[in-house]
C-alpha cells in the first residue's frame, strides 16, 4: 500500500549531486518531430542511456510495442527497466515526475500539470499523464498540483532555495492569473521549496519561453554556474546580462554569498529551412549523476573545451564527460531536459 503524500515543510528536493537510485528517459518515437532524423537520433540517444547507465539505474518510459527495438539499440550491458507509459514526446524532465523526500527520508513524487510549453506542440496529453504513472511504477505517493509547471524551469541547491525565471512561471500560456506568490507558495506545498529567486528570460530559440536550466545551474549549495554572452551583437547578450546581474543579489537561506561561475556559450547553432532560427544549445544543460557530470558539446573544439574545463573546476572529483548533443538541441533541448532524475531514499534524511 502506497505511503500518503506529505506536503511543505516536510519535504525536501534533494540536489542533482546527492546520490541516485535511477535517471529515467522518455523514449523518442514520432519521426515528424525530427526531421526525417529520428533513426539517427534513436542511436544517438541509446548512447546517452547506456553512458549514464555506469552510473544509476535506467528507468524510460515506452510504449510496449516499443521496447523490442529499444532494447536492441542499447549497451548489452545497460540492464535498462522499461515501462508502458505511453508519450508525445522526449523530455522527461519537463513532462516527467520530479521525486522529492519525505520526512525521514522516503520518496515521494511531484505531479505538476504539463501543457507543452504554453500549447505549443500538440498532442500533450499522454505527457501529461506520465508524472503519476512513474510514481505507481516505483509505488511512493505522489503529491498532485493543478499548477502547470516543466521541470527545466526550476533549479535547486538541496536545501530550500530554487530558481526559476519570470517568462515561465509568471507567463499566462501556462497560468493565467497566477502571482508570483501563487507560485512560491505552491513550489513551497509540492517540494518543500523555501526561497524562490527569480531570474527574467531565456536564451534565443528556447521554444519554453526560458527555463532555467539553459542558464543557471547549481553545481554547490553556495555556487552556480551562469551562462554568459561576450557578443554585444548576439540576440543573448542582453538577456543573459540582465540575468547575471539579478544574480549578484542571490543569496542561500542562511545569507550567505552564492558563488558566480561564468560559463561561455557556444557559438550559435542553426539549421536550413528548420522552425527554429537559432537553436537553443547551452553548456549548461548538464546532467550530474553519482560522481560524473554528462556536459553537452557541440562539434566546436575550442568552446566545448573551454566549457568542460570550466565544468571540471567548478564540480572537482567528479567525471566530467562531453556528449555530442547537436542531434538533441534540433527539436530544443539536451542532456538535462532529456533526463529525470531519481534520488536515492535517506532514512538519515540530510540537512533537515
């Protein structure tokens, strides 16, 4: 029998870094989204599964007629579980349950309602039921929002202080009429989040308005790296200024100073006769599991070596490892939104 759900103060969102049962992946299936590419990005893809695979257990959500192909397709040696939750698309991070702990250490889930970025891409609504499925499958309760909200769109340090921006969260194609303190209040019910900050926008061709997760990331309680645009004539520059500048002012819950670490973008991505014009590729969609680091690159030598670098000395004793995410970035994400992580249960339940 499934535990009840807590709510508040008795939950914590553990950070990226702390130990991970599992990463869960939701399986690329409709070739019209990829542009005649999606055999290519399959493979692509099962790279990624079987890479983060040495490091935590494998959980994607598939439909069943799926899972012979898929299994084909990965590492021999990634002993991946795979479910039959049905989806629209691949980001499980944003349509994807986002696992927090209870008091005394258990897990339980989030489910925040997902409209695909504000209604863009229609269908969504097998997405949207994926965050309580993911739950039963792992039989831990599973706390509901009738707030819509994508998991790229927030980050946290692990102990109360989360980030997000003002283009997604206060953006009406996802809440009409929500406050910002709507929103802190119901981040603070489904998490046990205690200080919200808020950064402005996105970064050019982000088709979710600007998730976080594309420009700032926690890499220590007290330090995050930030994205940055030297170019006074890139279509970045001024968003990611205004950004950092809000940023000079973030604080952890105890007052302390967080540490800035600038991280350079790539040069811009584009793609012929494509929706997007500039495609939305950042060295901060990374994903952190269990001592490595899987860090976007993108075929640019000098800048993803200067990125990794910086990477390795803001997260020292970890692994940093450069995946090629140009197939990814064509429909809008990368590593970090195509992942979901899975913490580990802590009956010691840290930094309560």
């Amino acid at each position: 029998m499934t535990a009840e759900a807590q709510s508040g103060d008795a939950l914590r969102w553990p950070a990226e870094w702390e130990t991970q049962e599992a990463v869960w992946f939701t399986w690329p299936h409709r070739a019209e989204l990829w542009d005649g590419t999606l055999d290519e990005l399959e493979r692509h893809f099962a790279q990624l599964v079987s890479a983060i695979a040495h490091r935590a257990r494998i959980r994607i959500n598939a439909a069943s007629h799926l899972h012979t192909r898929i299994r084909s397709l990965l590492s021999p040696l990634c002993k991946a579980e795979l479910f039959d939750h049905h989806s629209d698309d691949v980001w499980c991070r944003d349509h994807g349950a986002i696992f927090v702990q209870q008091r005394g250490g258990k897990l339980q889930a989030a489910n925040w309602r997902f409209n695909a970025w504000g209604g863009k891409f229609e269908p969504w609504d097998k997405d949207d039921a994926i965050a309580p499925l993911m739950a039963a499958a792992q039989q831990i309760p599973c706390l509901n929002s009738m707030m819509v909200l994508e998991g790229g769109a927030i980050e946290g340090n692990g102990s109360g202080l989360a980030l997000t921006t003002e283009a997604v969260l206060l953006n009406p194609n996802r809440n009409p009429a929500v406050t910002r303190d709507d929103v802190e209040r119901e981040l603070h019910r489904m998490m046990g989040i205690k200080k919200v900050f808020w950064l402005g926008s996105g970064i050019e061709g982000d088709d979710t308005d600007g998730h976080v997760d594309d420009m700032v990331r926690f890499v220590r309680e007290d330090a995050v790296v930030a994205v940055c645009e030297k170019s006074p004539s890139s279509p970045n520059y001024r968003v990611l200024a205004e950004n950092n500048e809000r940023l000079q002012d973030l604080r952890t819950l105890s007052g302390s100073h967080v540490e800035i670490i600038p991280l350079p973008m790539p040069s811009p991505l584009h793609r012929n006769a494509w929706r997007l014009h500039e495609l939305p590729a950042s060295y901060a969609n990374f994903l952190i599991c269990n001592g490595a680091v899987f860090a976007p690159i993108f075929n640019q030598t000098r800048q993803d070596d200067m990125a990794l670098g910086i990477l390795r000395e803001a997260l020292p004793g970890k692994q940093v490892i450069g995946v090629n995410a140009c197939p990814f970035v064509l429909e809008g994400g990368a590593i970090h939104c195509l992942t979901q992580q899975q913490p580990m249960p802590d009956p010691a339940s840290p930094r309560r």
